[in-house]
C-alpha cells in the first residue's frame, strides 16, 4: 500500500480537496491528514518535504499542490 500525507490549513478549498482526494485514493493509498493550522509543529516537517502552499499532497517524496489556499509562509 502506497502511503501520502495530505497537508491543509482547514479552509473550505482545503477541505473539499481533502474529502475528494480521500474518496479517490482509498483504498488504495493510505493518507494521513495534517492541518497544519492546529498543528503549527508539523509546518516545518511539510517545509522539509517541499510543500510550498497548501492544499498539498505529498506522495513518494513528490510534492502535487493543488491549489493555492495559503502560502507555506503564512502558516507559521
């Protein structure tokens, strides 16, 4: 099974594509979900993995931003 990490910042974008992304990929691809605005710890963790804006999904080291919700800066 393939794992992903899905990071938001809980706004209605983030939050449609969460819910999309999840009922596309499972039950094929296990996604862990970080709202990076309730866990302002994890910001740096989806720096160190190229995330540059959220909504994001990070897939084998690979970086899709699908949209851009808010820029990684304002999530400090």
């Amino acid at each position: 099974m393939t794992n992903a990490c899905f990071y938001h910042a809980g706004c209605p974008v983030c939050v449609s594509a969460e819910q999309t992304l999840l009922n596309l990929l499972a039950p094929h691809v296990k996604v862990e979900v970080v709202h990076l605005g309730d866990q302002k710890q994890r910001v740096v963790e989806a720096e160190q993995a190229g995330v540059k804006s959220v909504p994001a999904l990070v897939v084998d080291g690979q970086v899709l931003h699908l949209n851009f919700g808010a820029s990684i800066d304002d999530l400090k």
